[in-house]
C-alpha cells in the first residue's frame, strides 16, 4: 500500500521560531497537497505542488521530486498557526483512487 | 462567494440506519469528492465524482454511495450503518478532475453511530 509519512506527529515551538514539517511518499505522484486543519475539522488547501517550491505570505513548502519529500516550513510562527498540518498526495496516474493522507502534524505555538 | 457548504452539521444514528449527507460545491466547480476522517487520523478517500459521474472510488464497501447532480451538488449514502463509520465526512470541490486542480474542503459533517 502506498504510505505518506508525516513528522514529526507533534511539536512544540516558542512563537517566532521558525517551523519545518516534512513529507515522504513512495512512489511517483502528480500531485502534493499540505492542509491546515483547525479544532473542530475545517480543512484549508495551503499549497498544491507538482515541483520546485511555492511561497505564500509565512508559509512556504518546497518538493524534492527525486527523493520523494516535501518539506513546508512557517517562518515566524504565531500562535495562530497552531494547528494540524496535513500532508496528501495524488499518486500518478491514481486520480481514480483520490488523494492518500498522512496522519497529520500536530503543531503548538506557544506565546 | 460561498465556499464548499455541507449538511448537516452534526447527525446522531443508531447502528443499522441509514444516512444521506449533502454537499455543494464552490460555483463553477464541476467535480466533488467525499472522505472519511476517523478521529485521530488522516482524511480517507471515498468517492470522486465530476460531471455527474464516479470517477474514482476509495476501498470502501458497497454500504457506501454517492451521486452528483445536474446543479453539481453531491449526496453521500451510507446504508446498515456500524459503529465504525462514526467519523467526520468531508467534502471537497475542484474546477476540474482533483488530478489537476487544486480542493476545496467543506466544513464537514460529524456522524455519530450509537
């Protein structure tokens, strides 16, 4: 079964830090998604990646197509970046099977 | 404009009911796509539509299905409900197949099965 890997599954960081959270998967995709999932379930598309790198005010999230990685990093994180941060990819040629999801990053920012 | 909007909110059913949930998408959105979320866990995908037609399908059993009407709105059925299906169904909408454009997530509904 094609897996995508999260870590870490939690962290804890001082406002103003800067945070990376990291993405694996298995095989070739068309497609990487990172989410932000507040309490409560509403689910935010930060990014939709095929290649390269993408920037959108504090976040911003990179993708290693040969090594099978993506990494989104928050550059002076405030609290209300505190969130879960999801991870999806849509595997090629599986857009029948939708998107597969990592387990999510739990992150605190604290004040 | 109004983004993905789901009903209901919540839904309380007993083991062996049956249960629709509705979802529309953004306007000018051709394609829908359902997911089950368990707590503590990642979303999972169930059902891909788009121009009225399944075009893609998780490994969920028979219990569950879907349709997409002409105005692009989606139900999602789930028949001889169990325990297990207690999650938070999520609905998602794309210009185009979820291959090439990027999702918009809905609120989601809460089902939970006593």
């Amino acid at each position: 079964k094609n897996e995508v890997e999260q870590s870490p599954q939690n962290l804890t960081a001082q406002e103003g830090e800067f945070i990376t959270i990291n993405c694996s998967y298995s095989v070739g995709i068309s497609a990487l998604h990172w989410l932000q999932q507040h309490p409560g379930g509403g689910i935010v598309s930060l990014f939709m990646l095929s290649s390269g790198k993408k920037k959108h005010g504090r976040l911003i999230a990179t993708i290693n197509i040969q090594e099978k990685h993506s990494s989104l990093h928050i550059t002076a994180s405030h609290p209300r970046d505190s969130a879960v941060y999801i991870c999806a990819v849509l595997y090629s040629g599986g857009g029948a099977d939708g998107l597969t999801f990592g387990k999510g990053t739990h992150l605190i920012i604290q004040p | 404009d109004a983004g993905v909007t789901q009903s209901p909110t919540h839904l309380i059913k007993t083991r062996g009911q049956q249960v629709t949930l509705r979802c529309s998408p953004i306007s000018g959105h051709k394609s829908v796509s359902w997911y089950q979320q368990v707590l503590g866990q990642g979303p999972q995908f169930i059902f891909q539509y788009y121009e009225k037609e399944e075009r893609g399908r998780g490994n969920f059993p028979d219990r569950f299905s879907a349709r997409q009407f002409p105005n692009y709105s989606s139900e999602l059925n789930v028949n001889a409900l169990l325990l297990g299906d207690s999650a938070l169904y999520l609905c998602a909408s794309s210009l185009g197949l979820a291959d090439f454009y990027e999702q918009y997530f809905g609120p989601g509904t809460r089902l939970t099965v006593t």
